[in-house]
C-alpha cells in the first residue's frame, strides 16, 4: 500500500499536474483531449473493418475454381438441385469451413450426402461444415 500511496504522491505532487491546476476549465480540455482521441481510434478502426468487409464482400461474389467444382458436383447428387459453396480456408491453407446452401437441403438425407460429398472433397470434418436451404428462386 506504501508504494500506491507513493506513487499517487508523487503524480498528485508532479509539475505536470501543477501547470495543469493552473489551467483555467482543465476538466473540459482533458475530456476534449480524450475524445479527440477515441474518435482518431475510433475512424483508424472502423477504416480498416470496412476494408476488410469490402474485400470479403467482393471475394464472395463469385465461387473460386474448387468451390464451383464442389456446387457442380454437390447439384449432381440425386434430390439436390442448384447449389453454393464456399470454402474458409486457416493461414496454413488448411480448410476450416465449408458452407454449402442448395435446393433440396430442406431434406435429411440430402444433407447427409452433402455433408459427406463436402468431406471427401475438402478434407473438411463434419463440425465443419454447414449446409443450408437455398431460398426460393435464389
């Protein structure tokens, strides 16, 4: 406890804080002071997630080569008509989420052969991937 209240003495007894009490309104400047500073972190984030978002945006707008050959092979399958996919891959290329939306999915049966169909072909283990209904006339 000696070592806190040393600290605050010597913050308390700084000529920092000194100039500072001297500061007419010194409240409103610090408060002004932090919030120009939350809104610099604030515009420096939100800069980056919305590039991020617009490249994840333009990347999902078309299906790269394996994902297309995965939906052309997934809609081949008997009660299964149109269908996505998308493939999540980690740094290290390996696949961690395939998502698949396609008609026919409403049924169990159809999911499961989904499900194995996105398997065999990504390497992908069954918590890892998602199958969901594709909306009418989507």
């Amino acid at each position: 406890m000696n070592f806190i209240r040393n600290v605050k003495s010597k913050i308390v007894n700084s000529r920092l804080i000194a100039k500072l009490k001297t500061v007419k309104n010194v409240e409103l400047v610090i408060a002004v002071i932090l919030a120009l500073i939350a809104a610099v972190a604030y515009f420096a984030l939100s800069t980056e997630s919305a590039s991020k978002e617009t490249a994840s945006v333009a990347s999902s707008v078309e299906m790269n080569e394996t994902e297309a050959r995965l939906a052309e092979v997934i809609s081949e399958i008997s009660g299964v008509g149109r269908s996505r996919v998308l493939i999540t891959t980690g740094t290290d290329d390996k696949v961690v989420g395939v998502v698949v939306i396609a008609e026919g999915a409403e049924s169990m049966e159809n999911r499961v052969k989904m499900i194995r169909c996105a398997m065999i072909a990504t390497g992908a283990t069954v918590d890892e991937i998602e199958i969901f209904e594709m909306q009418k006339g989507g």
